[in-house]
C-alpha cells in the first residue's frame, strides 16, 4: 500500500486546508499540486473528497473529479466532477448532488452551481424534500436558482408525485425557507352541501419580527368570493394581538324566513344583506406605563347567520374560536348568539387598591337588516363603566378585621327603556378566627346604589335620583381532616431491571366539610331603573353544606439517570390525587316560608343533592361526573359523565354523555328535557397513519348533531389530510397538504 502524503501549505488563512492523498506531486509549477488516490482536503469540520485533486495554492481553486463528495458544516455535495474557489466557497458541480441540512432540500441536476451564501443554481435538474423521491414529490426543472432561507425560481417546472407528472408551469416562484417567511401557504379545498365546491388560498406576509399577516382568498362555487385578513403582532413580551376579519358579497340572500336554510327558518329573522363580513380581535397590550394593562376584545358580525353558516375551514368560527382560548383564555359568544359584544377594558392595580374602566357595546340581531325597528332596540350599552377595588387586608395592624370594597360607576343606554347612570358601593368586613379544627369568616357588608335617571320607561314616575340600600351577611366554616394509610408495598431496588417499574406506596385520605350560610334581605327595587341583573337582586336566607372527600397517592418510580459516562438508576416519588369526590346540597329559608303561586307550586325548600366525583387512576384513565337528585322526585334530574382512556403516541378515545330532566319548580321554570351524546377516537395506527373520529347526537331529537372523519398521512416530506363532516344542516369534505421544505 503506498505511503500517504500530507501538503499543509494548502492555503495561508488562520486555519489551513490540509491536502492528503496517496500520492502527492508538483507538475512544472510548485504552485500547482495534482493528488492521486483516497484524496481528502479538510479545514476544521469542513472537507473534501474525490479520487484526483488538482489544487491551485496561490488562488485557493481546486478541481476534484471522480466520487467527489464536500461537506460544508452540515450541507453536503456529491458529483462526478467539480470545481470550488475554497475562499469564497462558490463552485461548480457536474453530475451534482446537494443536500441542504438546513431546509432540508436534495437538488441534483446535470450541472449545480454554487454561488456566495447558500445560493445555487441549476440546470437540467430536480428538486424535493424526500428522502426518497420516487415513493412521494419532486419537481423537474431545466432552469432554475434557488436561495435557502428567500426563494426557488424555476423555468419549464413539472410538479411530480413519484414517477407521475402532475402539473406543469413555465415559470414558478416558490418560497424554500425554515423561517418565518413571506409567500404562499398550502390551500384548503374541498366540497360542501352549503357552499359547494370551494378553494381558499392562504397568502402569508412576514412583516417583520414582531408583526405578520396572512390573506384569504376563499372561493365559493354557490357563494362567491369570500377575502379574509388575519394579523397578528408581539411587540413585546407583555403585548399580543390577533385581528381578524373577512367579507363576502353573498349570492344568496333571504327575504323571508322561507328562504332560508331549515336550520334558521324558525328564529324568526330574516338576513336580505348581501354584504356579509365578520371582525373579530383580541388583544392584551398596556399604556405607554406598562404599569396600566388593556384588554381588548372586538366582535361584530353583519347578520345573525354568518357564523352559523361558515364555521369550519381556516377562516371559519370553531378555529377563530380555538386560537382565541388557546392564546388569550377568553372565549367568545356561540355561533348562534344573537347578540355579540365587544369591549374594552383598561386597569392597573396597586398593593391596596385597584381601579379599572371598560367600555362594551352590545349588538343586537334582531334589530339589523330589516328585522325588528332599530328605535326600539332594548339592548343594553355600557359607555364607560369605572371599577374601584379596596383589596381585602387587615385593617389595623394587630386586629384581625379585614376590609375590602368594591365600587362602580357607569352610564346605560339603550335605544328603548331605561337610560342612565349608576354609582355603587359595597364595603364589607370580615372577622377571621378559629374554633379549635374549624375556620370560621363572618362579613357583613352593605350594598349603596344610587341611580341617577336619564329615560325611565319601567312603568312608574321617573325621579331624578333613586337610592337602593341592600345589607348582606355570610359566614362559612369549614375544617379538613386527613390521614395516610400505609400500603406496605416492597420496596423497588433502584436496578436496570426495575427501570420503568413504579409501586404506590401511601394513600392520603382527607375529608373537607363545609357550611356557608348566605343572607340578604327583601328590598322592594321595582321602582327603580333596570339596567342589568344587578338591578334586581333577590333575597336570601340559604344554607349550603357539603363534604369533599380526597385520595391522594404517593409513588416511586425506578428511572434512570447519567452518571459520568454511565447509567444509574434511581428512585422518583410523585403524587397525584387520583380521586376527588364532592357532595353538596342547600337549603333555602325562604322557599320554606314562602306563599307567592302556592297554587301552582309547592314548597321545596331542600336543593337537588349534587355528587360530583373527578378520577384519574393514571396517566391513561380519566373520569368525570356530575350528577343531580331530587330528594322531592325521588329520581336524577341532571347528570353529566364525560371518560377519556389515552395510551401515549397509540391512541386516545373520549365518551361523554350529557342527561337533563324536564322540570317545571317555582325556581326552574319550564326546564326542558335533553340528551345528548358524544364519543370521539383518535387511533394513531402507525407512524405514518393516524384516524380522528367524532359523533355528537341528540337523542331526545333523534339527530344526529356532528359526525367527523379524519384522516392523515405524514410521510418524511409531506402530510395529507382529508377530512368530511356531516351536520344537521351541512355536508362537508375538506383536503389539505403540507409538504416539507416549501411552503407551497
């Protein structure tokens, strides 16, 4: 075998390419060295390699031909020839191969080159993020450029699915990015019973690091064009917001109820618009002092069926609904709401005391779009409404007394019905103390309204001021008693053996009784304006009492862990509390006494008896249930149960069922009956398979209310996934795909 040479003169930089070979040698010029034979050029992590090397000392070139292979950090050249400026790092390649770890992107083509950056360019060649092209994507080019982290620009491209051509283009633009970027997003398309077929294409613009947006271009076969607009921004830590808005000039409208669909023939409204739109927004921020927090929350639609008629896809209300909640934690009004609010709130709070201001406008359905006269709206508008907060705290140092005070003031309008402002206070006292194992807090406080009236429509003379003086008291006890049980479980050796095994080891039962006792009593407040609920607060003299029980548990659990350069095992305890069960009932004094419709109701002065039990037995079992007895009917009245069984990266499978009795008391008037029943699956069947099934009906109506199919293909560089849902009132079949390394 002959002896390897080493040129360590390759270049002159700080860190020198080094030249290996078996054979080394200077043809007429010392300047020019030819390597034969296992060559390889290496600088740091960076290397070359190729059967012959010709390399140019005084300009850094070197020419490889034959298995050559480079490797730039983790981007990696294959070809049968090639050429490269090892300064610049630019080059040719012929034959070529490119792997971008980065985007993860293969190009090979008959002739690849590489400029400064991570720019190439390419001729006769084919591009894909598969690792296997043949079993998925790939597009065909006889030009094209292509920038990691910008754009592919491609001439006479054909878009291929394994060996089959599926569309072809003289020219495309295509963003090749593993950031945020701007460009197109992959469309939604599909079919619906409502809309027919339709296609909605995202665009995305990445304004700037904080700030971006994306447009909708929804077309609809039955409806039209639909444009929507989605911006969000994060200037800051404590600042986000999402803005939300779409518009469709609508083909179809409803001049009776006649014409509408049969799920909205019967409310009684009419929607003839055209114009059809829905703006939404949420936004946490604060004032120029951060010390000042805004809340702002934006909904207004243009009729009362839009949101029931486009509630799926990308722009549709069940996903605005879900990035609202997972984002902010505030929800917004059901789709069939007919009334929709927007409101603004500013606060700040110090140690002692807070203060906050909102504004709310509340709009109204059913006084839009040639429905009911807009001058006889009663909706209620809040414009502004300020807030000031005396936080509870001893009152005096040494004394255990504690203060607190809420207080509001605000102005009301409505179109029809009672206008005007209302001052408020409620300042309360409370005297913390102990009887041996039980906590007891009494407060008593007093409600003072003042009502200053603008429009008076309530029945009676209207009064320039009116004053309401409302004493409360309450009183709560409660204590807990507890204890842990032994399990006498063997204690688990922290060996290999045991890795994973885990035993429970102690159980804490604590029970938790307690008594609240609520009083108010009757203030006549007919005579006064009605603004709200708070205007016409009823008497109390009720006694509630309940006893939650809890299991907790104590586990160790063998799991390994690093020592140096091996692996030790060792011993973890958690705790979980795996059964919690609450029973609860009231008792209401003045339901007992009272003689207001004895003819048609009687007495039942004793609550239903509520059990409520949440059990989670491990990371794969859960159970919830809420259950109501009458102690007068002898049977349930309500009963909610909801088990969900999940087995980690396999499946996961949930069964709800949701019972109410119809009831017709002095205190639940007219209750309807209901039944309803949901189960859901979502089975992964492999790594590359996974089904989502849904079914929600009603059984009291015999209707089904929502049954939903998915399924998703992931493969190394794409996912497919096709979804149909069948409602009450809409069919609708959706596909979506993603491929990796392009956003298009």
């Amino acid at each position: 075998m002959p002896a390897r040479h080493e040129d360590q003169s390759a270049s002159h930089e700080a860190s020198a390419w080094q030249l290996r070979a078996d054979h080394l040698a200077a043809q007429h010029d010392p300047e020019i060295i030819e390597a034969k034979g296992n060559v390889r050029l290496t600088q740091g992590e960076r290397y070359l390699t190729a059967d012959f090397a010709r390399y140019y000392k005084k300009t850094g070139w070197v020419y490889l031909k034959g298995n050559v292979e480079a490797v730039w950090t983790a981007d990696r050249m294959t070809a049968d020839e090639a050429e490269f400026d090892l300064n610049a790092q630019v080059g040719w390649l012929k034959n070529g191969f490119v792997y971008v770890d980065d985007a993860h992107l293969y190009f090979s083509g008959a002739r690849i080159e590489k400029h400064e950056g991570d720019t190439y360019s390419f001729r006769s060649a084919t591009v894909t993020a598969c690792d296997n092209p043949d079993d998925a994507w790939s597009i065909d080019m006889d030009e094209g450029e292509v920038t990691i982290e910008g754009y592919a620009w491609l001439k006479n491209s054909t878009f291929k699915v394994g060996n089959t051509s599926m569309m072809y283009s003289p020219y495309l633009i295509l963003p090749a990015k593993t950031k945020r970027q701007s460009g197109l997003l992959l469309p939604e398309f599909g079919a619906s019973s409502r809309n027919g077929v339709f296609y909605n294409q995202p665009i995305y613009w990445a304004i700037d690091d904080e700030q971006d947006a994306t447009f909708y271009e929804n077309f609809m076969a039955k409806r039209g064009l639909q444009q929507g607009l989605e911006y969000r921004n994060t200037p800051d830590a404590d600042t986000k917001g999402v803005w939300q808005a779409d518009w469709l000039h609508d083909s179809i409208r409803a001049n009776s109820e006649s014409d509408e669909d049969s799920q909205f023939d019967d409310d009684g409204l009419i929607r003839p618009n055209r114009n059809r739109f829905w703006v939404r927004s949420k936004f946490d921020g604060h004032l120029p002092n951060p010390d000042w927090k805004v809340k702002l929350d934006i909904d207004y639609a243009s009729d009362q069926n839009y949101l029931r008629e486009f509630k799926a896809g990308k722009t549709g209300f069940d996903r605005t609904k879900s990035v609202f909640l997972d984002e902010f934690g505030r929800d917004i009004a059901d789709a069939d709401a007919e009334e929709r609010t927007s409101t603004l709130l500013v606060s700040r709070s110090w140690d002692r005391v807070g203060v906050a201001g909102r504004l709310e406008y509340t709009q109204n359905f059913a006084y839009m779009n040639d429905n009911h006269d807009p001058d006889d709206n009663p909706t209620l508008q809040r414009l502004p409404e300020l807030f000031g907060f005396v936080w509870k705290d001893q009152l005096l140092e040494g004394l255990p007394l504690e203060f607190m005070m809420d207080s509001s003031s605000g102005y009301f309008w409505r179109a029809k019905g009672d206008s005007g402002m209302r001052v408020e206070a409620e300042p309360s006292l409370s005297l913390p103390f102990e009887v041996g194992p039980i906590s007891v807090i009494p407060t008593a406080g007093l409600r003072e309204t003042l009502y200053i009236e603008d429009e008076y429509e309530s029945g009676t003379d209207a009064e320039d001021l009116r004053m309401r003086h409302l004493p409360n008291f309450t009183v709560s006890a409660f204590t807990e008693l507890s204890r842990v049980y032994d399990l006498g479980s063997n204690t688990l050796e922290a060996t290999e053996e045991n890795d994973g095994k885990s035993s429970w080891q102690r159980i804490r039962h604590s029970i938790q009784p307690r008594v609240d006792y609520d009083w108010m009593p009757y203030v006549g407040q007919d005579d006064n304006p009605y603004y709200d609920d708070l205007d016409r607060l009823d008497a109390q003299n009720e006694i509630t009492y309940s006893v939650t029980n809890v299991l907790d548990r104590r586990r160790v659990r063998i799991a390994p862990y690093t020592d140096g350069d091996t692996t030790a095992y060792k011993p973890v305890v958690d705790y979980l509390d795996f059964l919690r069960l609450r029973l609860e009932q009231s008792y209401d004094r003045r339901e007992a006494t009272r003689e207001d419709e004895r003819d048609e109701y009687e007495r039942r002065p004793f609550s239903d008896f509520l059990a409520e039990a949440q059990f989670r037995y491990n990371e794969n079992v859960s159970w919830t249930s809420r259950t109501m007895f009458s102690p007068y009917l002898g049977d349930m009245t309500e009963h909610e149960h909801f088990l969900t069984y999940e087995i980690p990266q396999m499946m996961r499978a949930s069964f709800g069922v949701d019972f109410q009795e119809a009831l017709d008391e002095y205190k639940r008037q007219d209750r309807e009956r209901l039944r309803q029943l949901k189960f859901g699956m979502a089975w992964i069947i492999n790594p590359n398979w996974t089904v989502d099934f849904l079914y929600r009906t009603d059984i009291e109506a015999a209707t089904d209310l929502e049954k939903t199919l998915r399924l998703i293909y992931t493969h190394q560089c794409y996912a497919l996934e096709l979804l149909t849902t069948q409602t009450d009132d809409e069919a609708r079949f959706e596909a979506r795909i993603t491929l990796l390394g392009l956003s298009l």
